[in-house]
C-alpha cells in the first residue's frame, strides 16, 4: 500500500522502492550463523535474534523500579513455523511466541522472558522443586526488583508455595488464585451459596498461621479468590454495579485487595494496547522477522510511555506532548536524516534572489527536523532581494525577515535585539 500510486507515502517511497524493501527484509540479520556454536543452538531457540532481544531487555532492565509492578503473559502473534509457538484462546492475538512481562502500573516493561518451556525456565533460577510454570516465571522476573516491592499478578502466577518464596526474598505478592491451590483456607471460607445468601458486597478472609499471607473471598456476580501478603479486607470502600432485577447501579461493597488489585494490575495490558495500535504488520513466514517487528515495536512503544511521563511530571502543558504516532514519525525522521544531507521538505526548489514579483505565490516550506537543524553542515546567512519581508519561522517570532538559511530553506530573523538564526540551529 505505500508503494501504491493511488494512496502512496512518500517519505517511503522517496527513500527506496518496494523491491529494495523486501529484499532488504529479506536479508535481515542481527547475527552471523557460522559464528553461533552449536550448543548455543541447543540451549536458546530463539539465538537467531537473541542479540536484539537483550539490547532491548539491557534498556527495559535500566528503568527506575517503582513499588508497585504487575507480571502477566503476552502474546507476539505469528502463525507460522516457529520454536515455540503457543496457542492461547483467550487473547486477542491467540497464537504465536509468548511473552512473560514485568510492567508498571503506566505500562512500562521493565523487564521479560520468551517462554522455551518449564526446563529452560528452571534452569534460570534456584527455587526448590515442586514449584510450578507460574512461581517459575515469578522467581525469574522478580530478580530485578527491589525489596519491598509490591507484585501484582493472576492466577496463573500464584500459589501458597510461590508467595512464600516471594516473601524470603522480601516481595510481597497480590492477586486472584485458583481454589485448588488454596485448599485448606477455602474450606474455613463460607460456600459460594451462602455468600450468595448474603448478597453482593459480602467479603470474608482467613490468614495463614504466621499471619504473613492472607486468603480473600470476595462475592460479586460470582465469587473472587484472592492472595495477598500486604493486602486484606479493611479498609472496605464501595463500587457501582448494576442490578439486573432493580434495573439501576447499586453500591457495592469492595474489599481494599480488590480495589488495590484493579489499580496496579493492568501495567501489561496497557503496553499491549499500545503496541497494537500501529503495530508492524507486515506479512512474513519468518518468525525472526516477527519478532524483530515485535521489539521494535514494544521499544516505541515504551520510549513514548516514558516520554510521556517525564513531561508530565515537568509539568509541560498537554497539548504540547506529541502523540504516540507523531512520536513514531519523529524518530523514523530523525534515522532517515542521520543518512541524507537534509530532509525531503528541504529539497524543494530555491526561490530565485529577483523573485519580488508580488503575482507569484511564495511557497511555505515545512520548518526542518530538529536533527537536521543541529547537524553541523553549513548553516549559513544570505540575503535575498524580495520586495516583502518574509515571516520569520523561528517558534514565537512574529517578525519579517529577508534572511534565509541556504541549508534548512527557512526565513529566520537576524537583528541586534533578537537573532532567531542563532536560536534555531542551537
């Protein structure tokens, strides 16, 4: 489609054709087979893009860690052959490489793991045996968190066993849990039908003996488990739910875990999000290319989080925060510009030094990248012979000028009291 006459892009077209596109596709490494030792081979099934993968992961790992983190699965979907595939009918994307993240509450990963089964994961980390996929992949993102951080997870994550574990290492885990794998407190727990009974807003919890862990049941539509080791019931705050019988929303009573939960527990759904909305879909039977895609997309997609949030604690105006896909433009931009001498807008015609006849309409130029503005070429002055001052482009000026910069194309203001040529290429 971008090569298409109808409907073209041409920051792409402009830069090489379709064919130079597939074939450089086609061509793409990140490594040199030959140099790949065959027990390597063995050990990592994905080594044929594992350098990209850890040069992403090495900047995931850098993030500040904050107190609350969430850990849930994600899906790299992909069809085609490949080492792992995996099937998971109720995600969006059900099939292809799964993905185990550690995000926080904004959506910023901070660090994941490709699943290559249960022995591969085992080898990772040092837990006692007996612990399941779940507790596995807890134990493995969890050593790069801090003690004292709170963990939020579902549950296919948690277990008695795994929590325990967590607490020696001083991580305190929260989420929903299976009732076979809480036994013995789902029996000191009223039945589903008596909580029924109750209504809906009914809560109850039990604590383990030494009182470090605690078990929630918590009646809504229909009965929530859950596990926590620094959340209970108390304080009990209310929601809004609708009542089919009354015809109208009702308050609810809601334990503090469950609001807790809601709030810190969405950090990886949100970078999904994210990702799919501009995520590279271009088809491929590669699942190296894929995963390639993938990557790129979830470090775009987690720069711009973090781009986000800085300016906003800056304290910088909404509007002024560039979108996340004019901020995808923005660095495609600025790696076309690293190669060219300047950009495609500055490549236009110049404008002739006689041009002053007022009959002809002078074109507005579109004001250079700001990698092309700081690029150390010859960004000098010169003087045109116009018969009416043009608008300088300088952010702020409203003044006119008939200087113009020979590399950007652009009007700017030179004066005593003001030198906007100056300030833009700064």
């Amino acid at each position: 489609m971008y090569w298409s006459r109808s409907v073209s892009v041409s920051p792409i077209t402009e830069r090489f054709t379709r064919d130079r596109f597939f074939r450089l596709r086609q061509s793409l490494k990140v490594l040199i087979d030959d140099d790949v030792p065959e027990d390597l081979r063995k050990r990592d099934k994905f080594w044929k893009v594992r350098p990209f993968v850890d040069r992403i992961l090495q900047g995931c790992r850098s993030q500040a860690r904050p107190e609350s983190v969430s850990i849930d699965e994600q899906m790299i979907p992909f069809t085609g052959a490949c080492p792992c595939r995996q099937y998971l009918p109720m995600k969006p994307n059900p099939v292809g490489i799964k993905n185990f993240v550690c995000a926080t509450t904004d959506g910023i990963v901070l660090d994941f793991d490709l699943y290559q089964g249960s022995a591969a994961l085992r080898e990772q980390v040092e837990e006692p045996e007996g612990l399941g996929l779940g507790s596995l992949v807890m134990a493995r993102l969890c050593k790069t968190l801090h003690r004292g951080t709170k963990v939020y997870c579902d549950r296919l994550f948690t277990s008695i066993q795994g929590a325990e574990q967590m607490l020696k290492k001083e991580l305190y885990l929260t989420g929903t849990v299976m009732k076979n794998r809480v036994t013995a407190a789902v029996q000191k727990l009223p039945t589903d039908k008596t909580m029924q009974t109750s209504g809906r807003g009914t809560s109850k919890e039990v604590s383990s003996e030494d009182g470090q862990l605690c078990v929630v049941k918590w009646f809504d539509n229909k009965p929530v488990l859950m596990i926590s080791a620094v959340h209970g019931t108390q304080p009990e705050d209310t929601c809004q739910r609708w009542d089919k019988k009354q015809k109208k929303y009702v308050s609810v009573s809601r334990p503090c875990i469950v609001w807790e939960y809601n709030m810190k527990m969405g950090g990886v759904d949100l970078i999904d999000r994210m990702i799919s909305y501009y995520r590279m879909s271009s088809r491929t039977k590669k699942w190296t290319i894929r995963m390639l895609m993938h990557f790129t997309d979830l470090a775009l997609a987690n720069s711009w989080l973090l781009y986000r949030k800085d300016l906003a604690t800056c304290g910088a105006p909404r509007k002024s925060i560039m979108q996340f896909l004019e901020f995808r433009m923005d660095v495609a931009r600025t790696f076309l510009a690293q190669h060219h001498s300047q950009e495609e807008d500055a490549d236009s015609p110049e404008l002739s030094d006689d041009d002053s006849s007022e009959s002809k309409k002078r074109p507005v130029l579109a004001v250079p990248h700001v990698s092309v503005r700081r690029r150390a070429n010859a960004h000098l002055p010169e003087m045109l012979n116009m018969k009416n001052a043009a608008r300088c482009r300088a952010a702020g000026c409203t003044g006119r000028t008939r200087v113009r910069c020979v590399t950007c194309k652009v009007f700017l203001c030179v004066q005593t009291e003001r030198n906007c040529f100056l300030e833009f290429h700064k």
